[in-house]
C-alpha cells in the first residue's frame, strides 16, 4: 500500500509540473518549435502576432476598442468574387467534372491555408460566389484565384478588392 501512494505521488508531482497541465496565460506562452505538432492552437501574444504578421508581408493596423480598451489587430486579406465568365459550359459531363475541380481547388486553398472561407451566394446574379485569400498581396491572392480550373475554363472570372478584418475573430 505505501508503495502504491507512493508511486501516486510521485505521478502527481510529476503531472502538475508539466506545463502541459497548468492553465497558462493566452498572452505569456511561448513553446519551443519541437512542441508545435502537438499543439492544437498555438496562442501568441499579440506582440508577437503583429511581428509575425508583418515578416510575413502582411499589412496590418491597430484598433482600440473603445469599451474594452483592447487592442485589436486589423489584417488585411482578399475578397475574390466569383462572377460569371465569358465561356458558357454547354456540355453537362464537362460542366461538372469543371464543377468538382473548381471544388476541390477551393478546398486544397483551404488546407493549404491561402483561403479561409468560399461559399456561393443565395441568390441569382453576377456574382456567383465568394473566397476570402489570407495571403500577404494581391499579386498572391489573384494568382491563387486565377488557377482555379472553372475560371481557367473561362466558366468563371474574377475580381478582387483588399478587405481589412479583425485578426482571430469568427463568423457567428
């Protein structure tokens, strides 16, 4: 029996050691490089977001909010709107092959990160859809959007505008 305690104990001391079992403050962690596989959500201040931002070519600009006194972190991304292209895809088997190559573009630019939300429109008009680039230019974001298949095919053009939002917040 004063082995098993023991052996509790020692397990016990050992876990609330590990910073893995401590709450650690959003704004105070830093974690080693070998650490980050491991890591769902890597929480930075906004120091180091801001430097991180900007060695990556991103534009960026400061908010205060005014009930909170927070700092908010304002990034610049991309709004492509899908419109309709020039081309009329008559064919149907062609037309839907173009479809799922358009899909699947859209969702590789999801996985690869370059693309953080596309979705069509509800309505019956010239612009089709939209994808919001996270991508440091409009060079980048345009490229990006002219490699999709659809708009290659000429089914689909594109126009895009910068678009400023807040850093880390979400749809509801």
């Amino acid at each position: 029996m004063k082995h098993i305690v023991c052996v509790l104990s020692v397990l016990f001391v050992l876990t609330s050691c590990s910073e893995k079992y401590r709450k650690i403050d959003k704004d105070d962690v830093t974690i080693s490089s070998e650490r980050l596989d491991s890591v769902v959500a890597v929480p930075k201040t906004k120091t180091q977001l801001r430097k991180d931002l900007i060695a990556k070519g991103y534009k960026i600009f400061d908010v205060i909010d005014e009930k909170t006194n927070d700092t908010i972190i304002m990034q610049q991304y991309f709004m492509a709107f899908l419109k309709s292209g020039p081309t009329k895809i008559q064919n149907e088997e062609e037309s839907k092959r173009l479809q799922k190559l358009h899909l699947e573009h859209l969702k590789k630019m999801y996985d690869m990160g370059y693309a953080d939300i596309s979705g069509p429109f509800g309505d019956v008009g010239d612009i089709l859809g939209i994808t919001i680039y996270n991508v440091p230019t409009l060079k980048m974001a345009d490229s990006l959007a002219n490699a999709d298949p659809l708009v290659k095919a000429g089914g689909l053009e594109i126009e895009i505008h910068p678009w400023w939002a807040a850093k880390g917040y979400r749809l509801r």
